[in-house]
C-alpha cells in the first residue's frame, strides 16, 4: 500500500506520544510504589496494531431492498382476518471494506479486504483480498469467530508458517436491516478490535489483564468518592463506603464467560480468557451489544417496559443514572455501556440500588459479610429485583456461598396449559453456581469496615 510520506509522519509522532502516555494512564497508589507491572510485549503490539489500523479510511455500501410484509385486516371484529401483502422498502449493508494487522517478522503489515454480506434473509459472509503491504502471493482464510471474533489466517504462498493476527476493523451493526439510509449511517458503527485466542493468553497477559481491571476499579471507587455519591441502601453512607471491589471484577468475568466454557474448562479458563481480552483491548473492550439489548463491558441493559399506553418504565441504564445523579454517568446509551470506566461505576450503583430493594435482613447482613448473601445480589443483577426478593425472602444459610442449595420451587414452573414441560430457572442456576466457582478463585474480603 502507498502511504503519504507526511502522513506516515505524522501517525509515528502519535504513536511515539501514544506508547509514552498511555501507561501513565494507569498511574496509581501502586504504580508510583513501583510495583505497576510493564506492558507486555504482546499487548503493546497488538495496541500498535489496533492504532494503525483506526486511522485507515475503509468504505462501504448501503443498498435499499424492497420487503413483502404481511399484514392481518379485518372490517369488523368478528370477520375472518384477510392477510394482506405489502411492499415495505428497507436498507441493508451490502459491501464493506475491512482491514486486518498481521506480525511479519518485526514489522505489522496490514491487509485491505472486501465483505460482501449475504442476500436478506440469509446467513454467511465472503470476503476478497483488495490490497496489503505484502510483497508475496497472499492467502487469507477464515479461522473462525463472529462479528468482531472473527479471525483469520495468513499465508505468503511458498511459506509454511503462518502470519500472527493481531488486529482487525470493520463496519458492525446488531443486525442488517434499517429503516432509512440515515437509520443505517447511525446504527453502523466502526469497531477496531483484537479478539481473543489461546496463543495470546500468556502468564504475563492474564498479569497485565488482571492489573488493568484492578486500576480502572480503583478509579471508579475513588471518582464515587470524590463525587460524594450516596448508597440508597444504606443512607447517610457514601457507595464507595458500602461495597466490595472484589465483587464487580468477579461480575465482569462471570458476564463474559459462556456456560459452555465454563463447562468445559471451568473458572480458571474463564478468569484467563476475560483478562487476556482485556489486556488486548484494555478500554476498548467488549464495544457490542448482544440482541436482548445487554451491552459493554457489564452487559447492562436499557429496555423501557410499556405500562399502559404512553406510559414507560425505564430501562435498567436510564433508572441508575437519574437514581444517582451525582455521578454524573454518561447520559446517551449504549455509548455509557461501551465505555469500560463508566459501565463498572454502572454496575456498582445498579448493585447498590438493587440492595436497597432487598429484605432489611439481606442488608444487615451484607454489612457483616458479604459473602452471606452475594447471591441474593447476584441473582438481582442476573435476573431482576422481584426474582432476588423471592430468592432471598427470609433469612436462610441456603442463600449463602459456602452452603448455596438453589430452591426447588425456582427448578421448575408448576404445570399449567401455557407452562406444561417448561423448565424453571436453569440459567439462573447456573449463573450462581458459575459465580460460586469464580468467588472461590477471587475470594471476596472485607475491604471496609462494618457499617
């Protein structure tokens, strides 16, 4: 690829600026105590990968399609409804460029690539090298992955080892279809991201990955208490006061770790793959949202519920921020949820509020140890309030992480016409118990003072 030569001086020069600065970013009590572990080796390249590729221009094309719809009309109430076919014109990403990073030798090369989407309706995806900074014959293939997960390998014909993928960026969206053009320009977004693999998940990654959640806690805490914002559950006491650091990070992990995984490789291969992807990404992590509307980070929702006609009920993001207005917390979502700072200060006040919904018993004992009831909190962040105040109704060892016994009444639905051989809470289930396995690595301790 031509490159500018002005330009490429100019992306040095920031990329010189950036590798200084950034590790500042993360300036601590511990850092200046001179324990702040260094970058690694792969980290800083994949976020050199990931800042070369953010600046290249890609380009894509949206297409307008016309959709049969099907509409049921009736004259009076008790007719037979007519289904009747409409043509409704939509939008949809046709053609988009994408870009990777590969490690060649000491240098990163990057690849130009095309993606043509698949026809409505259809699933899949091709793709055709357009340019790189390759000298040889070059080979591309999927490796596996979906959306930003996807990886690739890359070959120079004649060469049998292949290429270390680094990075890659591209044009997502939730799904691929839009009301108008403008619907699409603004749901289109251009996420520039280093997916997870087992080869990046070094002692030294999970080190820098576990670092980095730790610092950006930290910060999170102390900007709570510098804002001076109030637990609701416990009033007249600051939030920064009333909860455990210990438990957010072990949310974070358990939120991005599949229950498959979890089955499979258990806890500890859950810890390893969240925070090698953290050290691969560091603040730009987890950038999506998942189709029942959980995004970022912390997977917080924001769905407003109907109540009656032109009457909603706030969604989970929007009931937290007007909850503590003092934490000012970044007004617009997902965009709160994307950012990784913001999306942990979410959930510490969504943890708290949740709290002071619970029985009085839950939160006196809370301020004895939280590990007595963790999971009624758990299963709030999980499942909702009115689920953990059915849980955690009267005061029982049964809720506790030491002797958790998950209810037979929430095992199965009691058999009706519309439930007949529908299961109860399976996932719930699981999710504590999956919580449970990541406590026992990441035990949670009093870091304050009984209140």
């Amino acid at each position: 690829m031509k490159r500018n030569a002005i330009r490429l001086g100019v992306l040095f020069l920031f990329l010189c600026v950036f590798f200084v600065l950034v590790p500042s970013r993360g300036e601590t009590d511990e850092c200046a105590a001179g324990v702040c572990p260094l970058v690694p080796e792969m980290a800083a390249k994949v976020r050199e990968a990931r800042s070369l590729l953010a600046v290249e221009p890609l380009e894509k094309e949206i297409e307008s399609i016309s959709v049969k719809s099907s509409k049921q009309k009736s004259k009076k109430k008790r007719a037979p409804s007519v289904s009747v076919l409409k043509q409704k014109r939509l939008y949809r990403l046709k053609t988009a460029e994408f870009m990777i990073a590969v490690e060649d030798g000491d240098t990163i090369k990057k690849i130009l690539l095309r993606e043509t989407l698949p026809p409505f309706g259809s699933s899949g995806f091709v793709f055709e090298v357009i340019d790189s900074d390759f000298d040889c014959e070059l080979s591309v293939e999927y490796a596996g992955g979906v959306g930003i997960n996807r990886r690739y390998f890359v070959f120079c014909e004649g060469e049998g080892e292949k290429k270390q993928f680094l990075a890659s960026s591209g044009f997502f969206a939730r799904e691929n279809i839009f009301s108008s053009r403008a619907d699409a320009e603004s749901k289109i977004r251009r996420i520039t991201y280093s997916p997870f693999a087992e080869e990046y998940a070094t002692p030294e990654m999970v080190v820098y990955g576990d670092f980095f959640v730790r610092i950006s806690l930290d910060a999170v805490f102390k900007k709570l208490e510098a804002k001076k914002v109030f637990s609701r559950a416990y009033p007249g006491k600051l939030v920064s006061e009333a909860h455990h650091k210990n438990i957010s990070y072990i949310l974070l992990i358990s939120e991005h770790c599949d229950h498959d995984e979890f089955d499979a490789w258990g806890a500890e291969f859950c810890v390893k793959k969240v925070l090698t992807t953290i050290a691969l990404n560091e603040e730009s992590v987890y950038p999506t949202m998942n189709r029942s509307g959980a995004a970022g980070a912390m997977q917080i929702t924001d769905n407003r519920k109907k109540i009656k006609k032109d009457v909603y009920k706030d969604g989970t993001y929007t009931m937290v921020r007007r909850a503590y207005p003092d934490a000012g917390l970044i007004p617009e979502f997902p965009k709160g949820a994307y950012d990784f700072e913001n999306a942990l200060m979410t959930e510490v006040l969504l943890w708290d509020y949740e709290l002071s919904k619970l029985p009085q018993w839950v939160r006196d004992a809370y301020t004895k140890d939280p590990r007595l009831v963790v999971l009624c909190l758990a299963t709030a962040y999980h499942s909702g309030g009115g689920v953990a105040g059915d849980l955690c109704a009267k005061p029982t060892k049964a809720v506790s992480l030491d002797a958790f016994q998950f209810p037979r009444r929430f095992q199965r639905i009691a058999p009706t016409k519309k439930t007949r051989g529908q299961e109860g809470k399976p996932e719930l289930e699981y999710y504590l118990r999956k919580f449970i396995a990541l406590e026992k690595l990441n035990p949670i301790t009093i870091e304050v003072k009984p209140l």
